[in-house]
C-alpha cells in the first residue's frame, strides 16, 4: 500500500521519512480542536511510523516525546487531520522542528495556538494533505520549476522537490563550532585609519549627519541596499569595516541571518569578526561539509516560510459592528445580492471548475457615512500574494473597521466623499480580496492593497446609494465583499451591472470600452456575471489593427488548448502572441500542433470565427451540464479559407451547439477572450472598428 504523505502546514516539506525509522521528518506535533472540550491543544512530539494507515498518535503533554520512559503509544492519544475528526479531535500535524522554528520567530512572546489553529482552518487543502497558502513557486529561495499558469490555477508542490537542502535536519548544526573561534570568534581588524575622500556632493543630505546615526539608519537596510549606499554618499563609506553594522545583520527577526537566532540566544563577551562570520555563512563557495551547508540552507527556508505566519498571527480580527436598533443602513435589500469573492468553500450555489479556495468565517458590516471620510486597508501577505485583511472608515460621526487590523506600515488610506461613492473595483482572486479602488464623483484614487496579478472587477461599481458592505473574512484576510442598499431603494442602477464587461472578473485588466465583447455569441455569458469565474483576454490583432499585417501564423496546441499567434516582426507584445497560459509550443514539435497559415502580410484577415460548445447530456459535473467546454472553433478568411482547431473526440453522451459569428462592416476581429480549466473551455470574440 501506498504511504499516506502529508506536507507540513509551516515549511510545505513532507511529514515522511522512508528511510529512518526516526528523523526530524517524521518526528511531529498536533495542533488540534476537541469538539467535547472546545479547547485548543498542541500536543508534545510523536512519530509518523504509520503511512499506510495514516494514524498521527502524540502525547497530550506538550512537555512529552514518544520516546520518553514510560509512555506507551495508544489510540486514545490519536487526533484526527484535515477536517476528519478522531476521538472528537480534528487538527494539524507539523514537524516539530519548524514548529521550534516558529517559537524562535515570535519569541519572547508564546505562539497563540487559537489565533494558528484559526489561521490554519481557513486554508485549503490543495492536495496530498497540503494546505493552500498560495505559493507560486516550491520553495524560496531554490524553488522548483513550475508551469507557467493562471494565478487562480494549481499551487507549486514543493513535494516535486527530491534533494537537499529540503531534507536536511535544520537543526543538526554544531552551533557552537559555527560560533566558535574558528569560525568567526578571532581580533577584530581595525577600521583603516584614512578614507580617501572623493568628489563631496553638496546634495548629500546624510553629510550633515553624525556618523553614529548614518549606522543606525543602515541597521534597517538589507545589507545589499546598505553598501550601495556607499557608492551614493561618503557618509556611509564607513560600514563595511563597522563592526555594529555587520552583527545587525543577525538581531532583529526580519534581518537577513535571524534565522541563526542561537547567535542572539548565546551572547558571546569577547570580540567577535561579525564581517568574516557573515561572509563565511553567507558565501556559497566556503569549505563546509555538505551536512553543515544543507541544514543551514533549510533552516533558512523553515524561517523564511514562518515569519509571513508570525505576521498573520500578529493579526487581530476586529469586534463585530453593534447596530443600532431602528438602524436600517445594514439590512440588505430583499433580492439583491451583489458581491464578489473567492471561490468559497460554502458557495455550493456558484458551478464553477474551479476549486475552493478560502472559506467564509466572520461576516461583518461596514456602514458608508454619508459625509467625507477616510477609507484605510491594512493589507497582509500570505504565500506569494497579498491580500487586504481588513477595513476601517473614520469621518466625523463613525469609526468603524471589519476584519483584521495590522501595524500602520501595512495600512494605506484615502479620503473622499463617501456620499457620492460611484466607482468600487475590486481586484479578486481564488483566496480572496487583493485590493479596493474607491472613487467619488469628483476624484479617482489609488488602489487600497495590490492588484498586481489578480484579476479586476466593475461589478460593485457605478452603484449609487450604498450604505454599506457586507464583509467575509477567514483567519486572516477578507474573502468576499457585497453592497448592501437600504430596503426602500432604487435598483435601477445595477442593471448597467450585468453586462459582460462590468459584471465578470477580468485578467489581467478589463478590456476598454472600445473593444466590443459579442457577448450574444459567447456561450456561458450570463453564468460568468457572478461568482469566482475570471476570463482572460488577448488583443492579438493590437490597437486598431496595427499588428494584423504582420500575422503569418496561428497554433494550436493540442496538449494544452493554447493559441499561439506567429508574426513577422519582432516588436509585437509578448501578451499578444499568446492566448491562455502555457509554455511557448516548440516550433520543432509540430506533432502536437494544429497550424493555421494566414497571409496577414498579403492582406489576408480573419472574419468568421464558428464555435462549438459540448454538454453532458446526463448527470455530471453542474457547470459542464449548464455551461459546457469548448468542442471545437473555426476561422474564417476573407480569402475564402477556413481552418478547424479541434478538441478530443466527442462522445455520445455529449449535446453539442454552434454558434457562427461574422465581423460586421467597418469592424475587424483584433482578439479573443475565454475561460481556461484544464484546457480551454470557453471562447468569444473581440472586434472594434476598423481605421
């Protein structure tokens, strides 16, 4: 039988070890919810000795090892993992290494196992017992090659990653031989006694600064950043031989060799080189045994990966909004529902291919004053995204905020007139809210959060009179956000809504005004106005048509339903040449391609694009019942031509429809946009009027 392979939640590595009846990868602790006791518990340390059955079995006294005198492995000390309870115990395994880690990271203060378990239990699990926190790539800082995809499609396994420093016991360093005289404890070099001057700039600022505080100010730079400041000014010439500067490079939790935390924990009286000690670690190219480089790389990695969490962690969710009583600026409007979100675990109403990807746990409301007022988003960071964790609005007559509120260095914030709120965007992917865009009648203002790869959104926007939002969050981050109206108001207002183009999420921006949408010819149109559903896409043709002349060829890969756009000269946009995400086809493996020669340069244009769409005739997934996937499309030329790009055989239990759309007079075909899932399942068509 094959073993039962779970990922720890803090590092992404393997709770396993095949080949050690004992080692730290297989040594563990529970982290676990008693439904009887309604208490949080972390467990002492077990051991993974049982992969086929999948049982985790740990002491319930966090002081306690498996392998202590008198303790004797049982059933009853067994606990449950992802969502399944055992002994009405459900919960998380993690090495116990990177849970020492992660004390290290948040020391003096305890870790707070109900505010981690929270954490934790808003997460997904993707697969192979491995939770979802977003990771484009395996591993920082050696992350495993992954396929170039969607935000919103499947995360980096880090499980894909076989060799060291992965697996290296990041605590089997001999600390001590690392602190010792040999490395690193030796007389201190002298700084040299002259610097020569260079050419002064009477622009330099940091001149008129004492030297004392120039290196106080390099102790909050990463090192790299602190000695290019030597190049910028002379006042900072002196760091490289200060000693202060180089030993902060180890104190403080976010400084680049924090994770060597014993250097901290074993203060050492003498004089120590801090310089050559940082370089001896930090230089790939020193003489230690490959032991001692692989567990100080993955101690890095552990430590890397924990201090986002301490930040989450650091989080705290806000008190739910009190309303008062005769207060109708809350109460949703019967029929109305208006929001956008991440594809949540609870939206069993929403059919859509896609998986869940956060769960809705706190639900609050957010009052719009009808007054200025000032809007602040404390944003936090989780995997390779960031995410708005909550929202505060303060004007003359009310402070609120919902969801979690950070440190102020994380907080951005606007000010307009909230009465006149007209433009609400909102940048949205699988997990949750990335970022706001609020705007009244008289000004725009910058994004709250980063929109930075996350698909975008008008579907709150161009709504008058909203009192307030409705806001999801999970245990750290805001999920899903919804316009409330006030029970007797005018709807009329949303119904610019429901087209296409304002009420589908985007990627990456939406398409302008310009470019028509032929929503009437894309299949699932109206299934794509709600929900987590993004389209994608390209303008091949480019503004006007200017790169149509240029198009000599059109591929299709089989393998992974991808359109590639081939043109003559080289200055065409990257995002133009390629439609859905894939890597580029290889133009020696014309196997798995579908190939389309198209004359662009004689004048030759696209002008009919036929579609078919398939869908199950019986019981099936909901969405390929309702919406269906793409079976096969075709192009027209305006030489007569035609060429069929095909997906698999169609089988019986199929119902297939066709639709043929043909470019009106005075309008050119210059793009596409669809929906991917494994392949591209749905198809439709940009135009825009010929120059």
């Amino acid at each position: 039988m094959s073993p039962i392979i779970f990922t720890c939640p803090l590092c992404g590595w393997r709770i396993y070890e095949p080949s050690a009846t004992s080692s730290w990868m297989n040594e563990f602790r529970g982290l676990y919810l008693c439904s009887t006791e309604k208490k949080i518990t972390l467990t002492g340390v077990g051991l993974y000795s049982d992969p086929e059955g999948g049982v985790f079995i740990a002491p319930p006294n966090t002081a306690s090892r498996y392998d202590d005198d008198g303790y004797n492995i049982s059933e009853q000390d067994q606990f449950g993992t992802w969502g399944y309870a055992v002994n009405n115990r459900r919960g998380f395994p993690m090495h116990d290494a990177c849970w020492k880690l992660l004390e290290e990271a948040i020391h003096p203060e305890p870790v707070p196992l109900d505010r981690l378990f929270d954490v934790l239990d808003s997460l997904i699990s993707a697969m192979y017992g491995k939770l979802d926190w977003g990771y484009k790539e395996c591993c920082p800082p050696d992350g495993c090659a992954v396929k170039q995809s969607f935000p919103w499609e499947g995360v980096a396994d880090s499980r894909q990653v076989t060799a060291p420093p992965f697996s290296s016991d990041p605590f089997s360093i001999d600390v001590d031989q690392i602190l010792s005289r040999r490395f690193g404890t030796c007389e201190v070099p002298a700084p040299p006694a002259n610097i020569s001057s260079g050419p002064i700039s009477r622009n330099d600022p940091f001149l008129s600064l004492p030297e004392e505080l120039c290196t106080a100010i390099a102790f909050y730079l990463p090192t790299q950043d602190a000695l290019h400041a030597r190049l910028a000014s002379r006042s900072f010439w002196h760091l490289f031989d200060c000693q202060q500067f180089w030993a902060s490079r180890f104190i403080g939790r976010n400084s680049d060799l924090s994770w060597l935390f014993e250097v901290r924990r074993h203060p050492y009286r003498g004089a120590r080189d801090w310089r050559w000690l940082y370089h001896q670690i930090t230089d790939k190219d020193n003489n230690w045994n490959e032991l001692i480089r692989g567990a100080l790389h993955n101690r890095q990695h552990i430590w890397l990966s924990v201090l986002p969490i301490v930040e989450i962690l650091e989080l705290r969710l806000t008190p739910k909004v009190a309303v008062a009583e005769g207060d109708e600026q809350v109460v949703p409007k019967p029929g109305f529902n208006l929001r956008v979100g991440g594809t949540a675990a609870e939206h069993s109403d929403i059919w859509s291919p896609l998986k869940p990807g956060c769960r809705r746990r706190y639900k609050q409301y957010l009052p719009i004053p009808q007054e200025r007022a000032r809007i602040s988003a404390s944003t936090i960071t989780a995997g390779s995204f960031t995410y708005i964790a909550g929202l505060s609005v303060v004007s003359d007559s009310q402070t609120v905020k919902v969801g979690y509120i950070g440190p102020k260095e994380k907080e951005r914030s606007i000010e307009l007139d909230a009465s006149k709120l007209r433009v609400f965007n909102v940048a949205v992917g699988l997990r949750g809210i990335h970022a706001l865009l609020f705007a009244d009648s008289t000004s725009s203002a910058p994004w709250l959060g980063d929109p930075d790869d996350a698909a975008i959104t008008t579907r709150l926007g161009n709504v008058a009179d909203i009192a307030a939002l409705e806001v999801w969050s999970d245990g750290f981050r805001l999920v899903e956000i919804a316009i409330v109206k006030k029970e007797d108001a005018d709807c009329s207002d949303v119904e610019n809504n429901i087209i296409l183009r304002n009420s589908a999420v985007w990627y990456p921006d939406i398409p302008p005004a310009h470019l028509n949408l032929n929503e009437e010819f894309f299949f699932p149109a109206q299934s794509y106005t709600q929900g987590f559903k993004p389209l994608f896409w390209t303008h091949f043709g480019g503004p006007g048509g200017i790169y149509l002349k240029d198009l000599h060829r059109i591929s299709w890969s089989t393998a992974d339903e991808i359109m590639a756009f081939e043109f003559q000269k080289e200055d065409v946009p990257l995002d133009c040449r390629m439609f859905g995400r894939a890597p580029l086809p290889d133009s020696d493996d014309e196997d798995n391609l579908d190939i389309f020669d198209i004359d662009g340069p004689g004048g030759e244009r696209i002008t009919a694009i036929e579609i078919s769409q398939k869908y199950y005739k019986e019981d099936g997934e909901r969405w390929l019942m309702s919406e269906g996937a793409l079976a096969l499309f075709k192009v027209f030329t305006n030489r007569g031509r035609y060429y069929q790009f095909e997906d698999e055989p169609k089988p019986r239990s199929w119902n297939v429809k066709t639709k043929l759309f043909t470019s009106p007079p005075g309008y050119i075909i210059t793009g596409f946009y669809g929906a991917q899932f494994q392949g591209l399942v749905a198809l439709g068509v940009i135009t825009e009027l010929e120059p």
